[in-house]
C-alpha cells in the first residue's frame, strides 16, 4: 500500500533552510536600519539624500543592465551556433565556454587590467599600428568594468541558454520549414519563444551577479567609478559603518528583487506562453 503524503512536506525542509539561513539574517540585517532613534527611515533618507550615493546606486543599476543586455545578446547568438553543431564539435565548444569558469574572478578581472592599462597589449597594440599616438586611459571608467562583466558573465549566459535550445526538437524547426517559414521566421515564431525561459534565467544570473559584484568594479573601476557592492566594503570594513553598510544591503536587495520582477514581465509580454 502506497502512502501519499502532502506536497508540503516535500517542500518543508528546503523552505526551512531558506528561512533559517536567507529569510532571517535578511530580517535582520533590515531590522537594524529602522531602529535608528532620528526616526523610522532616517537611514534610507540620509542615503537618497547624498547625491553621491544616488549616483553610487544609478551607476551600478546601469552597468548591471547593460551587462546583462550585452551578455544576452553575445550568449544567445553563441548559444545557438553550439547548440546547432555536431556532436564532437558541440562538445568541444561547450568546454571552451566553461573553460573561463575554472579561473577566479579577481584573476580573471587582474587579466583586464594587464590589457587596459597604459602599457598594456591592447595600447601596445594600438600604437603599433599607429590608430593612436598615445596611449589610452580605459582603466578605472565604466567601458572598463562592463566588458570585464561582459567577459566574466557570458560563459554562464552561454550555459543557461544551450541547455533549453538542444530541448528544442528538431521537428518543430522541419515543419515551420515546411510549412513555408522563412529561417528568420523559423527564429522568431520557433526559437525565441521557447527559449524565451532560458533567456529569463541567465538574465536574472548575470544581473544579480553584476549588480553585487565587488572584486571586478574595485580592480578596474575604483574610487572613480565606485559601485554599490564596493561602497557595502568601504562602510563596513573601512569606516565600521554597520547601519550604514546594512542600509546598502537592503537597498541592494529591493532593486534586485524589482528588476527580477520587471525582467519576468517584460517576458510574459514579449511571450505569455513561454513563461
């Protein structure tokens, strides 16, 4: 005799791990930024009333978005001709994407700086050919961190994407074909609504990933083009700023949460039966 047991109990203790080990220490963090005496927000209010500190938050939501607008873009067009290759070939190409993964991320983003810099490969390079007489300063500017976020996010764009685009069967594609679809049409009535999920997933990937990145903004942006995840670091490890710091996390944390919920409706527009 086969006994059934509710679908809650299934999920009780995953919900449990989060609420012990995410949901109160998040409560928590967000608990001591309304306990200031100066009032109920004062924190929230000191922080949009710094001028700096809005442009802090509005220079990290912009390199995020367009980090992950850019790395949708190359991962997508990428993970398509993988998807689309033979077997020996595909796998080959899928280890050349994970490959970059195996490297850490400040190592990874110190090799930006050995190519940006004043006397790096791409200004050597630049000067050699003579489309330069002097070198450039491209480290410390957001062009800087965002193709080094670009770089060290499309492997897991690629990743995401492949994995719905080989569940595509190849049957649907022959009989848009032979029903008359152009390959164009084939892409936009076939393709892209059903990969539109594995779109959304890698989206939320790399702009939570970037959104909170510290070693790559702190390597080649700096003090100049400071980021919400470097600032956290300086009000908490260099001005023992905790209410502060705590402040940031939780401002961190709504914007994510609302650009996760954008980035879902904008899908359920673009294809409400995708998603």
């Amino acid at each position: 005799m086969t006994i059934r047991r509710p679908g809650w109990i299934l999920v009780l203790p995953a919900t449990l791990a989060v609420a012990l080990f995410l949901g109160i220490p998040v409560l928590d963090t967000f608990s001591t930024t309304v306990t200031d005496s100066t009032g109920l927000f004062s924190n929230y209010e000191k922080f949009f009333d710094s001028r700096f500190r809005r442009a802090v938050l509005w220079r990290t939501t912009e390199i995020a978005l367009i980090t992950t607008i850019a790395s949708l873009l190359i991962g997508f067009v990428t993970a398509y001709v993988v998807s689309r290759a033979p077997g020996r070939i595909k796998s080959i190409l899928i280890i050349a994407a994970v490959f970059p993964l195996l490297t850490g991320v400040v190592v990874r983003s110190f090799a930006w700086l050995v190519i940006l810099g004043k006397n790096g490969i791409l200004n050597d390079f630049l000067l050699a050919v003579g489309i330069v007489a002097e070198p450039l300063s491209m480290l410390y500017t957001e062009g800087a961190v965002i193709v080094a976020m670009v770089y060290l996010f499309v492997p897991l764009m690629i990743l995401t994407i492949v994995g719905v685009l080989e569940g595509i069967p190849e049957d649907l594609l022959q009989a848009s074909a032979s029903l008359g679809a152009t390959p164009v049409a084939t892409f936009w009535q076939v393709v892209f609504p059903l990969a539109m999920p594995g779109l959304i997933v890698g989206a939320v990937l790399v702009f939570t990933g970037s959104f909170t990145s510290y070693a790559t903004p702190q390597l080649l942006g700096g003090e100049q083009q400071m980021m919400m995840g470097t600032f956290l670091h300086q009000r908490a490890m260099v001005t023992f700023d905790w209410t502060g710091a705590s402040t940031i996390a939780v401002i961190m944390t709504v914007v994510t949460i609302l650009i996760v919920l954008a980035m879902g409706r904008l899908a359920r527009r673009l294809n409400p039966a995708a998603v």
